[in-house]
C-alpha cells in the first residue's frame, strides 16, 4: 500500500518532528510504500520566501518601502539561518540592514538600557539572534491576516479541551486565509506527486490539530476514495472518549497510542487496532489484543522525502539551553518507550504513552545512531524520552565511547540520586551538552505528596555534579500545585535563586499546576485537598479540568511574580534581591 504520512502545520522548523521518520521506517521494513511530508516546514518557507513576503505585505497593504525592504533581506535571512548562507552574517549583523519591527526594536532597547552587548555574542550568533527576531516580526505581522497563526502552533486555543466540536469546524469551514490557500495548494501538491492509497496525519499537539484537519478537508473534497487516519500526542491525551462523529466528515479512522500495529494493521487487512470509526452515524472503538511492537525491534527512523537542508533554526532568546529547543538540526531519537518512573501523581500515568516501559538496548540504540548520522550528516542528537533511565544511560554511554562516536546529545532527565557522579562525568564523556528535568514545586513535602522521586537536597547535588561536568541543565517548575502554600513557593523561589546564583541552574521556566483527566489528581482528589466538580460532558475532548482547592494567595499574582523573577535569573539580574520583593513589586 502506497501511505503518506504527513506532518500537519505547525511545529518548530528546525528539525523534523520524530513521529513519520519513525513510522516510514516501519511501513517500509514491512514491505509498505512510505512516503512522508512535513507541511509545517512548507508553509513557514511559503511564508517567509520572497512571493510570500509580497502576497502578505499586499494582504496587509504595507506600504512599498516596507515590502521593497523586507522582500530585499527575507532570502538572505532564511538562507542563514538554514547555514546556506554563513557569509551574510556581518550584512545581518550590521544595524540598519534589517527592517525593524516590534522584536528587533525591543531587542535593540534592551542593549541601549542595560549594555548587554548581546551577552556576548559572537558575530554568527549575533546575526542569527536578529534574524529571528526579524522572522518573528513577520510572523507577528501574519497574525493580523490569520489569528490562529502562530510560529509553531496553528489554532492552538481552539484544540484546547474542546467539550464540542462544533466550535472547531465552524472555524475550519468559515478559514480562507493566505495561510490556508497556501496549504491547499502544499497538499495538492504532495498528492499529486505520491497518489497514495492512505494519509496518515501525526497530531502531536493542539496546535497541530486545525492545521491536520485543514489538510484533511482538502484531501476529502479532491480525492475522497483515500483513506484518512490519525493519530498522535493530542489524539492520545484529549480523544479518548470521543462520541462525536462529526470529525469523521474528515477523516475515517483515528488511532490510540503507539501507532505502528494500528498503521500496520489499517494497512494490510483493513483490521482496526485501538481505532475510532463512524458506523451507522455513531463513534465505535475498535479494540483487540494485537502484540505491541517491541522498541528494540524497531528500525532506525527513515528521512527520505524530508528536505533536511531546508530546516532553519531560531535563536530568539539568549540562553544557551533554551537556544537547544528551537536552533540546530537535532536528530531525534526515542531510547524507551514510556517513563522509568510513572508515579509522578500529576502526570497521565494510566496512559500508553507514559505506563508502558519499555527500552531498547544500547547496542540497539547505538546501531540507531550510526546509521542516522550517516543518513542525515548530523552529529546532534535530542534523546526525547519521557525520562532517560540512569541504567540505560549507564550502558548506552558505555556503548559510546567504546565505539568512539563523535556525537553531542541532550534529553529529558529525573534529577534523582542514581544520577551518580560518576554517572554524569560519563555522560559528558560520551557527548552530553544539556539536560533538562522537572523540579517541580522545589519544596521536600509537595514532591513528597506528588510522588515525584525525589528531594530538593538531591536534586541539588545532581545539578552540582552536572555543571561540574560541563553539562547545561534547564529545570521545569511548577506553581499552584494543590496544598502548596505561599510560603512554601517563595521557598521554592529562594532555591531557584540559590541554583542561579551558584550557577549550577541554567535556565528554568514555571508552569501553572493543570489537573489532566488522566493523573492520579484527578481519580483521587481527596488525597489532594482539592475537589472536582460534577464533569462537563463532553463528546469531544477532554484533557485538562477545573478543580476547587483552597490556596492562601493569589495564584495569577504569584505566578507572575515567579516568571518575572526568572526571568530574571536568565540574564544574572536580580540575583542579590530577597525573593519577597518580586511580589511586592506585581500585587
């Protein structure tokens, strides 16, 4: 069977999203014709090209000196920025090459205000700082003929625990954007060229979901014999209970979970394996005790059909860790399925996704990356599991260094206490730059109470041993969790200054507590101190819900308070300011 896997608008553009590399190499292992086609990447270089900066600029009717200068650089900018181009960076770099709009304009503010010099930044990174600034002004520019545009996230705030969805296709059916007309135009295009027998759309967040039924839509109305299926991050979160069957005017199956025995199976018997379908005007779920594909079994992922050369990376903040996110073209790799841990009580740990562990081996892994770094001509690795388990690290460095793979990596970690010193030391050895983990509330008695794994003081000692080492660390925070108290987040503030200050924290970004219907929080509210109401029914999505727990402040004031503070911390400002003052500046 002829399958095209498609990855909808809209993610980060630096590097390909993991989902239909892995998927394609599956397919094609059993004999299947795998296509693939990021359309996210399409249509930001639909944009940011010069026809596209002139069909915005007219849509927006700038004036002819606004679109002359910005359709006279965008070239040079994304080229750059794709490292086709390395000798415009003194042009970039230079102040009045490029058109100013909003973020430049600030950017060039806070140098005059606090003499920064870029954090001194060489000429390169310099130049690729402003350049995407300068992609985010046109991006921010392109709001204004598309709302639900963003630079990677497309209609997010309506694929947000959508109760109906009706309020979805309303918005899907009255679109008829630039944006949209460019991605009908993208889709045909894939179309035309692969003529497969089944789309297969990944939909890893919310904000890829109006774009993946927008590519669904225009594949229904031109060729309507092809089979649609979905499946994804977002689909496995917030579709598990779907009774509409409205989305199915769109497409014809969705998936659960680990996707490669429902395509398998879709694909060769028409079988339906953890699947939703329409019958008879209703939604029916298909389930059966179909194997689970082993990790180790998997082949390293396939990059044919993705134009590698034409990812481009972002450089908007000026903290190396956060840089990691959005700039360089990472191959992504996943060394187990699901979480090590899966205790943490906040977390969906009855899902899949999250429950069901299972690792490959080091020999494996290490087989993954030769082959990938041969494909693509990438040294860099984003490891993009849940949690990277110590003793699978522990091996799969081994397996490192005894081959002498030059490669530079960096993942998701627990800061627990296995993280040995040795451990670590080994880590940086076999080519660990960065890592990033949940500190959570960074109070011993709601990590307690949340069952994450660990303590303040060993959390401490990991993040010690890893700045010794070389290692950039990035900690997620966490406010607003049920019974913590005001106290306690200005303590968890005061540690977060302390990490900065000994600089053994790098970067870290504090997260608003959400109840998800599929944590331990929600099934046992009582434990919390919190209590949920009576559930809206909902035939669509559900993910997060509304819960009433009894806090001692302010929970919007705080956690603005905390964000500023941080924010803070990244640019080494602040840091001899007691933690209180923050507040008291913001309520």
């Amino acid at each position: 069977m002829k399958i095209l896997l498609i990855t909808p608008p809209l993610l980060q553009p630096n590097t390909p999203y993991a989902a239909t590399p892995l998927l394609a190499a599956w397919l094609k292992s059993l004999g299947h014709d795998a296509v693939q086609a990021d359309l996210s990447l399409a249509l930001l270089l639909k944009l940011f090209s010069r026809s596209g900066v002139s069909a915005l600029c007219r849509e927006l009717e700038a004036s002819d000196e606004t679109e002359r200068d910005y359709c006279g650089t965008i070239g040079d900018v994304l080229a750059f920025l794709q490292d086709r181009n390395p000798s415009a960076a003194d042009r970039i770099a230079t102040r009045g090459y490029l058109p100013e709009g909003n973020h430049l304009v600030r950017a060039y503010e806070q140098e005059e205000q606090f003499g920064w010099n870029f954090r001194g930044l060489d000429l390169h990174d310099r130049a690729r700082h402003l350049a995407s600034l300068y992609l985010d002004d046109l991006a921010e520019a392109a709001t204004a003929v598309d709302p639900h545009f963003g630079f990677s996230r497309y209609g997010e705030k309506l694929a947000a625990s959508l109760p109906d969805f009706g309020i979805l296709r309303n918005e899907l059916e009255s679109a008829d954007s630039l944006f949209f007309q460019w991605l009908e135009e993208l889709v045909d295009e894939q179309m035309a060229a692969h003529r497969p027998d089944m789309v297969a759309l990944t939909v890893p967040f919310p904000g890829c979901l109006f774009g993946a039924l927008a590519v669904a839509r225009r594949i229904k109305r031109t060729h309507p014999d092809v089979h649609i299926t979905m499946g994804g991050g977002y689909v496995n979160t917030e579709l598990r209970e779907l009774k509409d069957p409205a989305i199915f005017d769109y497409v014809d199956s969705i998936t659960l979970d680990s996707g490669f025995r429902p395509l398998q199976r879709l694909a060769e018997s028409g079988e339906r394996v953890r699947t939703f379908v329409r019958e008879e005007g209703r939604v029916r779920y298909y389930d059966c005790d179909a194997p689970e594909v082993a990790h180790n079994d998997l082949p390293p992922p396939d990059f044919l059909g993705l134009e590698l050369d034409h990812y481009f990376g972002m450089f908007e903040m000026l903290n190396p860790v956060t840089r990691l996110w959005s700039d360089g073209k990472w191959n992504k790799l996943v060394l187990a399925h699901g979480c090590c841990w899966s205790r943490c009580a906040f977390c969906d740990t009855t899902i899949d996704y999250i429950r069901r562990y299972d690792p490959a081996t080091p020999k494996t892994i290490c087989d993954w990356i030769e082959t990938t770094q041969r494909k693509t001509g990438f040294n860099g690795f984003h490891f993009v599991d849940e949690a990277l388990p110590p003793d699978l690290l522990d091996g799969l460095c081994d397996e490192i260094l005894h081959r002498g793979l030059q490669i530079e990596w960096w993942g998701n970690i627990r800061f627990e206490k296995r993280f040995s010193t040795r451990l670590i030391q080994k880590m940086a050895e076999a080519g660990c730059i960065a890592v990033t983990g949940g500190l959570e509330t960074c109070c011993d008695r709601t990590l307690a109470l949340m069952r994450k794994g660990i303590t303040v003081g060993h959390a401490s000692r990991v993040l010690a041993d890893l700045a010794d080492a070389g290692i950039l660390t990035h900690a997620y925070l966490m406010y607003g969790f049920p019974t913590q108290t005001e106290a306690e987040t200005l303590q968890a503030l005061e540690t977060v200054r302390q990490l900065f200050d000994s600089e053994v924290l790098h970067s870290a970004f504090w997260h608003r507590f959400a109840l998800t219907a599929h944590s331990e929080i929600s099934l046992h509210p009582d434990r919390y101190g919190i209590e949920v109401p009576e559930p809206v029914e909902s035939a669509f999505a559900i993910n997060e819900i509304p819960f009433n727990g009894a806090f001692d402040h302010d929970l919007a004031a705080v956690g603005n308070a905390l964000k500023t503070a941080t924010y803070n911390y990244l640019h080494g400002i602040g840091l001899d300011v007691p933690v209180s003052t923050w507040l008291k500046t913001l309520t």
